[in-house]
C-alpha cells in the first residue's frame, strides 16, 4: 500500500537455540500487528489509531497515528512451526527458535 511508514526500532539478539526480535511500537493495539514469515521473510506490520479525546483540546501531539512496517530475511535454520509473538507495553518480542542441526546416522546398504 502507499503510504508513510514508520520504521519501529529493533534489537535482535541470538542464542544457540534461537533468534529473539524486539521491536517497539508505541500506542499499538495487540489486534493492531500482523507478524508473518513468507520466503524466509519475516514481516512485522502494526497501526496505530489516532487517540480521540473528545472533552479534551490538543495542546500538543507528537503521537500521530500510522502504519510500522520492518522487513527482515531470516536463516534457513529457523524453525518456522515454533515461532511465537508477544506484546508487552509497546514492544513486540519475536521468537524464532533454531532448528536441531542433523545428527549424522549410518546408512544400512541393502542388497537388492
């Protein structure tokens, strides 16, 4: 869609056993973010609505409301089944846990 977006900032981190994204989306609503994994593309969208205060008058507003969008291509070794998002005051956190490497077997050669 056209449109202004803004860039929410992030931290990732990394373990032996997953990849942790930290994204901060103020004035986010949870049924506000759509988190998905497309072509080893991991998207995070969120909107913020305009805050409406009718017995009020704006003195100042520098939350404006609009779209967050961040795009980030992920390793072939995440374990896209297992992958979990929370929102917690204003951060996103997503986790992408690793897959297990392959553990070498032997192979039993049949006669035929």
């Amino acid at each position: 869609k056209p449109g202004k977006f803004l860039l929410p900032a992030v931290d990732i981190y990394e373990t032996d056993q997953e990849v942790t994204v930290i994204a901060e989306m103020p004035g986010v609503a949870a049924g506000g973010i759509e988190v998905t994994l497309e072509d080893d593309v991991l998207t995070i969208k969120g909107r913020k609505e305009a805050e409406e205060h009718p017995s009020a008058r704006i003195l100042l507003q520098e939350y404006e409301p609009g779209s967050y969008l961040r795009r980030f291509t992920v390793a072939e070794t995440i374990d896209q089944e297992r992958i979990r998002a929370t929102l917690n005051n204003g951060l996103l956190k997503v986790v992408l846990p690793k897959t297990e490497p392959a553990k070498p077997r032997k192979i039993e050669v049949q006669i035929t």
